[in-house]
C-alpha cells in the first residue's frame, strides 16, 4: 500500500502543472524559472539607461499566461516623459497592456532587480551587461520545475 501511495505521489509530480515565470538569456545558456503562487504580480525594478534614475515596471500574471502590464513607478518625469506620460508630479502610471512575452536588455550601469512577494532576484545574475533578456510564462508540471529548480543550483 506505501508503494501505491508513493508511486502515485510521484505521478502527480509530472501530471500536475503549475505557472512559472521564465527569464531566458537569449544569448548565454542561462535561465530562471520561477513559480507563480500568491501573489501573481511581480516588478522588475531599474536604473533607467538614458536618465539614471529609477523607475520600476509592476505586473500581473492573467490566465492563458498572459503578462499584463500594469503600471511604471518613478518619481523622476523624464522617465515618465520617457514613457509617453504627459503628467508630471505623479509617483505611479497606470498603463494597462496585455503580452505574451516582452524582452529587456541587462542594464549597462547596474543589473534590474525582479520582485515577487518577498523574493528579490537581481537579473545580473542570468548574464553580462547588454545581454538579452526574454521574459514570458509558461506552464510546467511540478517535476519538470523541481528539476529545475536542483539543475539550477548545480551548475
């Protein structure tokens, strides 16, 4: 009976799926897999290229693993400018836009910083300055990210 019970427990880690967040160097052999629980937002915090000043991109995962988008944080108006955003004095800017996948370059003067919940993970660790970077969900049994998960922390 502990044999059934295991052998099926086991089972249901390759059956069962679950929302990752995926951050793929498209140059280097590198990658993060991160599990989406609660909460299903996360930021990716940074020093802006142009203006040096900082800003932050809030998200939220949607069914279908969509990424949506939901706002920019700065306090800095030519950031806000930057963007397309014509009100000054403002700390937040709803935006509202619905992707499948987006890409961002690894910052030149300091590496962006991806937040979700209490996990702060800088991208400078997924490769060099300039690189590259492909960020989409994906859904994957829970072996398959345990796997991961150990592979990761091996190499």
């Amino acid at each position: 009976m502990a044999l059934l019970t295991l052998a099926a427990a086991g089972g249901a880690l390759f059956i069962f799926e679950v929302p990752v967040l995926q951050v793929v160097n498209a140059e280097r052999p590198a990658r993060l897999n991160l599990r989406l629980g609660e909460p299903t937002r996360f930021s990716i915090s940074y020093i802006h290229s142009i203006y040096l000043q900082a800003a932050a991109e809030e998200f939220e995962v949607e069914e279908g693993e969509v990424i949506l988008l939901r706002g920019v944080r700065t306090r800095s108006p030519s950031v806000a400018h930057y963007y397309g955003f014509e009100e000054d004095n403002r700390d937040y800017y709803p935006v509202d836009r619905k992707m499948k996948s987006f890409a961002l370059r690894l910052g030149m003067s300091q590496a962006q910083t991806l937040s979700h919940g209490e996990k702060k993970i800088s991208l400078g660790d997924l490769g060099e300055k300039g690189d590259r970077l492909e960020v989409r969900v994906v859904r994957m049994t829970w072996g398959k990210y345990l796997l991961s998960r150990v592979v990761k922390e091996k190499s």
